[in-house]
C-alpha cells in the first residue's frame, strides 16, 4: 500500500481503506478498521479501533489502547471513531472496558495537544476539547459542547449539549445544556450566549432558555419543583431538553454562582 511509510509497523489483520494515509513510525495493531482519506500522522499507535473517513491525527496519538482501570483484564474493547475529526499532538483516547459498548468519538470534533478521553466515554459531534484537558471514564459529552484548556472532569460526569466549560473548570457534577461553568469548584455563571448564537438558535428559543435558566437555577425553587413548573408551560424543544438532562441526573446538577453579576442578563 504505497500511502502506507515503509517505517510503520501494520498488524495484517488491520483493515485500512488505500486512500488513508499512514505517516512513519506509526503502529497499527490488531481488530483496527480505518476508513476513507483519514492522514494519520507519525509516532501514533492505534489498536482495537473503527474509524470513519477524513479523520486527521496530527502526531503522537494514543487510541485504542488499554483502559487506565484496574478492573479491566484484556476483554477485546474497543474505540468507534466517527468521521471529519482532528485529533491533534499527544492525544489519548482509551478503550472501553465493557465489551458490548465501546468508547465514541463522534463526527467533526477537535481534541487539542493533551487532551485525554479515558475509557467508556461517549462524545457527541462538533465537540471542542482544549489542550491538556482530561476527561475521566464513563464520561457523555453531548453535541457541540466547548471543553476549554487544563480542565479536569470527574468520571461518570455528563456534559449537555452547547454548554462551554471555562479554563481550568474542575467539573465534579453535571454541566446542563446551553450553559457556562467555571471555577476550582465549578459553578453556573449563565447561559452560553454567544454559543447559542453561533449555533443558529432562533431569539425566541433563546428567550426561552433563559427564562428556563432563571427558573432552575435563581428562583431559590427546589429543582424538582422548578423542573415541574417549567414542564407544564409546554416548552420549546431545546427547554425540554433541558428538563429531561436534569431529571436525569444521577450525580446531580451542579450549583449556580450567585454572587455576581451573570452573563445571560447582560
């Protein structure tokens, strides 16, 4: 295969489409299936994966490779990788340990210089992670969520879909959809304005947001009793989604900052 550098070491079980491009000193293992006009860089080392086409992986990347959990005992896990991803210096992304749902990395996302996605996550599509961010096991990161810079996420976390995560958040519960989180202890500092906007959201919905953000998160209500409030004004889409990412919460939603002025009633 002549877009495959002579100095790459291929398993020959490997499934790698003629069009992908395999740069020198790359490794390939074993149960690997690689799609269409993916650039793999070199020095990365991918195993027990399937991923999609026009994905790029700058250098130094780390997928597929055993779980950093004491419990797993080389089950045949895996990573599924989608399509149009960039995946850039010293990224690791590791697989499952439950041999019936792998870890997932979905279509078009960025993960930066050091990001780390650790065993059984699952991301969504359009997902930005900043450099040297880590992201623990049993992690969901929903659809076009912005990960920023030296985060640190505790494992079995959920991240909603257009939330942003400030630098150097240190994420311990779950971030709802569509809003900001920040601090050593993270909390709520508003909806994500500019990223709502950016993702097309019509000024109506947006209104609705941010009345239902008032409502959960700074009427001092209980959260169920707000959450039952706001489900019986019949919300837009994106609200009841809202609701639905609350209710079902297992380590719970973390807490709003009320001591300064927040950005959603600017």
């Amino acid at each position: 295969m002549n877009n495959i550098h002579p100095t790459a070491v291929v398993d020959p079980s490997a499934q790698i489409d003629p069009s992908t491009v395999v740069g020198p000193y790359t490794v390939i293992g074993k149960d690997v299936v690689i799609g269409k006009n993916n650039n793999i860089g070199p020095f990365c080392v991918i195993e027990n994966t399937t991923m999609g086409d026009n994905n790029e992986l700058i250098a130094s990347s780390f997928i597929g490779v055993k779980p950093q959990d004491l419990s797993y005992k080389d089950e045949p896990t895996r990573v599924v990788i989608g399509s149009g991803n960039k995946i850039r210096e010293c990224v690791t992304i590791h697989r499952s340990t439950d041999v019936n749902v792998p870890t997932s990395v979905g279509d078009n996302c960025l993960l930066m210089a050091n990001s780390h996605v650790a065993h059984d996550c699952h991301l969504g599509n359009n997902i930005i992670i900043a450099n040297s961010t880590a992201v623990a096991g049993h992690i969901t990161i929903e659809d076009r969520a912005v990960i920023s810079g030296l985060i640190g996420i505790h494992q079995f976390s959920r991240i909603g879909t257009m939330a942003m995560l400030s630098g150097g958040t240190m994420v311990h519960q779950d971030v709802p959809p569509y809003c900001i989180a920040q601090g050593a202890r993270s909390r709520l500092v508003g909806i994500n304005l500019v990223g709502l906007r950016r993702n097309g959201l019509s000024r109506e919905a947006i209104l609705e947001i941010r009345r239902a953000y008032k409502t959960l998160f700074r009427s001092g209500k209980m959260l169920s009793e707000a959450l039952a409030e706001l489900e019986a004004t019949h919300p837009c889409a994106e609200v009841q989604h809202l609701i639905d990412f609350c209710k079902n919460s297992k380590r719970g939603i973390i807490a709003a900052k009320r001591s300064m002025r927040e950005n959603d009633d600017e």
